[in-house]
C-alpha cells in the first residue's frame, strides 16, 4: 500500500515560516497599503515578526506538514 505525500498549502506558506524551535512566525497585517499615512512608530512595530498563538500552532502543523 502506498503511503501518499501530504500537500502543503500554498497560501500559508508564503505567510508563515516555522522557526528552528518550531514555533511558527509572520508579519502583522496593513504593512504594504498605505504606509505615507502611517505614523513612523507604527511602521516599525508592522515590519516585525510576530509568533502565532497555540491553537493556531495546531492548525498550521496540518496546513504545513513539512516545515
């Protein structure tokens, strides 16, 4: 019996990446649309990573299988 390949989703792989220790990481919403408006404080808090809860953790072992 063949043993078949787990499909990583797309969409969340180009928004999450795990990191050594397993957690998984992303970038906090409203970064790329209008960014003149927004105060210099607030962009730099968007340009940092952020970690993902743990019942979100749970779901991404599914959507990522491989990371």
């Amino acid at each position: 019996m063949k043993n078949y390949k787990l499909k990583t989703h797309k969409g969340t792989a180009k928004r999450v990446r795990a990191t050594g220790s397993g957690k998984f990481v992303h970038f906090k919403m409203g970064r790329n649309h209008l960014r003149r408006r927004k105060s210099s404080r607030i962009l730099r808090s968007l340009d940092k990573t952020r970690s993902l809860s743990v019942g979100d953790t749970r779901k991404m072992t599914r959507l990522l299988p491989y990371s």
